[in-house]
C-alpha cells in the first residue's frame, strides 16, 4: 500500500506532516509522489491566509477523479483549516468523497481512524474543540537526515489582532524536557547535524510548568548534547525574549548566532492594534543587547504591509526601523484579512494597490540593506554545514553559515552533512559564493 502526504502552511504543519507519514509508514505503508500511484492521500491544511485556503480547496477539488477511478482510495484532510468551527462539515458537504477529517489536536489518532474507514465505516470527522494531552513516541519520518525538527510546544496564548492561530492551535502547552532531550539524543544518534526547535513561540516554553523551567534553560541542556553540533529555535517573540535568554546564547557553544525577531510593524500606533506587546524602543533595546553580547548575530525579522489604518507616517515607521536595526533578511508579507480575526473586523483597509506600492519600496530598501552586509563578509572565513547540491548552480555545492546565510561552493558528495571551512569570495542579495578551505 502506498501513502502520500501534501503540506500546506508553516514548519509546524511540515512537522506535522512528517509525523503522519511515521504513523503511515508504522501500520505499513509507503510513500510515493504522484497522488495517481497512492492508495492514501493526506491533505495537512493551513489557514493562516485565505488564499491558503482556496488552494488547498482547488486541490482536494481535483482529486475527486481519482477517487472515481479508485473507490478504496482513503482521502484525509487534516490540520488547521478543519479547526475553524464547522469547516470540517462544510468540506465533507462540499466534497463528500473525502474519508476522513483529522483537527489539529487529532492526528495520532490517523492509523485507528484508517482502519475504522476500511471497515467500512462512512466519512468520518475527529475534530477535538479542545487540546488533549501531548501525544510523545509518536513515529517520525523525518526528511532528510542533516537537520531536524524538534516540537518543544504546541499552541499559542497571544492572539496577534490579524493571526488565526491561537483558535485553531489551542493553548501553550510545553513538552517536558525529559522528553525533548530524548528526542534529540536520538536525533544525534542517528547522525543528525543540526536541531531546530519548533513553537508557535519558543519564548514562553516553560510558562505552563509548575517548577521554574525556562526556554533558556531548555537551550543550556540541549548544549550539552555531544552529537550534535547546532542548534536553531522558531519562532522567537519579540517581547518574551528575555535578558536571560540573550546571556544563555551567548555562552552556549551549539546555539547558532540568527536571531529571527518578527517585528512586525515599525510604528507603535500598529504595534498595539496588531495587540503585539512591544513598543519600537522595547524592540531597538533588544537588538542593542543582542549586539552587544552576540557581535557576529545576523537578525532577520518578518514584517506586515498594509495592516489596517496604516498610514504613510505608520509606514515611515517601518522603514526608520529597517534603516535602524540593518536586518540581514526581511520576510515580508501583504496583509491579507484572515476572517475569525479581530483585524479582519478593523475598518480602514488600505487599498491593495497601495499595499502593495509599499511592499516594493520597503523590498528596495531591504535587498540593498542585505546586500550591503553580505558584502562586508567577503573575505571572511565561515564555518558551513553543508546540505546538498546547489539548486541554482547544479555542479555546486549548498550550506548554511551559524548565522543562517547560504552559501554556494565547489565541493563533492563526500562533503554532505559535515562542517566545512568556507573563504567568502563575492557575495549577493539572498546568499554567499565561496572556495572552500582544504
Ligand atoms: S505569536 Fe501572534 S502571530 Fe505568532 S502564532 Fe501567536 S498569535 Fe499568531
């Protein structure tokens, strides 16, 4: 029997999906990756963004003939989407060939709920409104075997005024060390190189404890893992990054030097609209630490144009921000009205041809911020990990520097997966060209 898993959405869902195909791969299946060859297809939704979503509906859409063609295809749809009250109705409604749906606090639950299926059962829906207990020892098939993926908590307390994901991934719930230490002393065992941690917001692991046990604490044990030899956490929160936090970075020898700090927005105006908790000096302070305890930090951060109200004095803000802190890299994103959020209720939309006038001019302003950075390592020496073959340059080689930027080199399969010495020869918006130093 055969398995294929399509990822809509973020890291957390990516993760997620590599946890469905360990369960799939548990009760015997394999993966392949042409839907037309597959006897279970799992569709793993996001719903950050509409336009997500009418994706996600355009390909359960199409799958349709293949269920024709196949009547004991198994269809499930899991994930975020489903989450929003009386969506996993409505999509049985709009798409009754579909077998199983699966909320986001369900999916161990995959195997039992197949075989109920093949019994013979009628569609079936397991949408829990509220989170359960954390599931541990679940299987995961991991893609890759360089760098993992390691959930350490699971929902989010913030309720950001335009972001979905507090109602659809429930409350924070932190995974006892114990166990993430487990996991990565596997992870290393198995020859991993590198770890990123996995939250919704990895500053406020630990919040739900009874007995004081932090983030940074979770960073100092994790340090001492001898097999592994980086460490990376996503997402940070601006506000909740504590002092603490900076220190333990700082003296850690595995913990890389990339802060990604999503600002958001520059003005403080939209900061507290977005109900984000920091004001621009919170946020410049922060930095200022950084820089003074990690020197060779990149930050990068994430920004969203056009928020409701924005004016061109809040936009301004923005940009002031970008020409202040000097990110490495921006991700930057349009706002898009997300319905069930506060923002999407805000009046005030800014028109979509302004929003998107203002994406460009702050792109402008960032590619040639980047670049200018990038430039000032060009005779530098990098430390890289190296990932694979470039997908640019195909005779090339790709990795990435402890501060996140690839770098593309002459190198060979030997190379793959060890820490290579790199001399920085020229260097370009989005990545780094080098020789490498034998
Ligand atoms: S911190 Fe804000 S943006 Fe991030 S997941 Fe939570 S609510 Fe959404």
């Amino acid at each position: 029997m055969k398995y294929l898993v399509k990822t809509f959405g973020c890291q957390m869902n990516e993760h997620d999906s590599e946890i469905l195909a360990g369960m799939m791969e548990q009760i015997g299946y394999e993966q392949v990756e042409r839907p037309e060859d597959a006897d279970a297809i799992i569709i793993n939704t996001c719903c950050v963004r509409e336009s997500a979503e009418n994706r996600i509906i355009g390909y359960i859409g199409n799958l349709k003939k293949l269920k024709e063609q196949n009547p004991g295809l198994i269809i499930t749809v899991s994930g975020c989407m489903l989450q929003q009250p009386g969506a996993a109705e409505k999509l049985i409604k709009r798409a009754p060939f579909v077998d199983l749906v699966l909320g986001t606090h369900n999916i161990h639950r995959l195997p039992q709920l197949i075989s109920e299926r093949q019994g013979g059962n009628e569609s079936l829906i397991e949408v829990a409104e509220t989170e359960g207990d954390i599931q541990e020892e679940l299987p995961v098939k991991r893609q890759g075997n360089i760098k993992a993926q390691v959930t350490i908590m699971y929902g989010c307390n913030n309720f950001c005024s335009y972001c979905i994901v507090p109602f659809v991934r429930g409350r924070e719930r932190s995974r006892k060390p114990e166990a993430i230490e487990k996991e990565i002393k596997c992870l290393g065992a198995e020859g991993f190189k590198e770890v990123l941690l996995l939250g919704q917001n990895v500053n406020s692991y630990g919040l739900d404890f009874t007995e004081a046990f932090d983030f940074a604490d979770l960073l100092e044990r994790v340090d001492r893992n001898p097999d592994i030899e980086r460490i990376r956490y996503m997402t940070s929160h601006p506000r909740d990054f504590t002092q603490k936090l900076v220190d333990t970075i700082s003296k850690s020898q595995k913990v890389c030097e990339h802060f990604h700090l999503p600002i958001q927005a520059g003005s403080n105006r939209i900061l507290k609209q977005m109900n984000r908790g920091y004001s621009r000096e919170m946020y410049f302070e922060l930095v200022e630490s950084i820089r003074e305890k990690v020197p060779k930090a990149s930050i990068t951060t994430d920004i969203i144009v056009g928020f409701p109200g924005e004016t061109d004095d809040d936009f301004a803000d923005t940009l002031d921000v970008i020409k202040r802190v000097r990110f490495d890299a921006a991700y930057t994103f349009l706002y898009s009205r997300r319905s069930g959020t506060p923002a999407a209720k805000m009046s005030e939309q800014v028109p979509a041809e302004e929003k998107k006038r203002r994406l460009q001019i702050l792109m402008d302003l960032e590619n040639s911020i980047s670049r200018e950075i990038n430039e000032k390592l060009v005779g530098t020496r990098e430390e890289v990990l190296v990932e694979g073959t470039s997908k640019t340059k195909d005779i090339m080689f790709s990795g990435r520097t402890r501060t996140n930027k690839i770098v593309i080199f002459p190198g060979n399969e030997s190379m793959i997966g060890k820490l290579v010495n790199v001399n920085i020869m020229s260097a370009k918006t989005w990545h780094l060209e080098g020789q490498i130093i034998k």
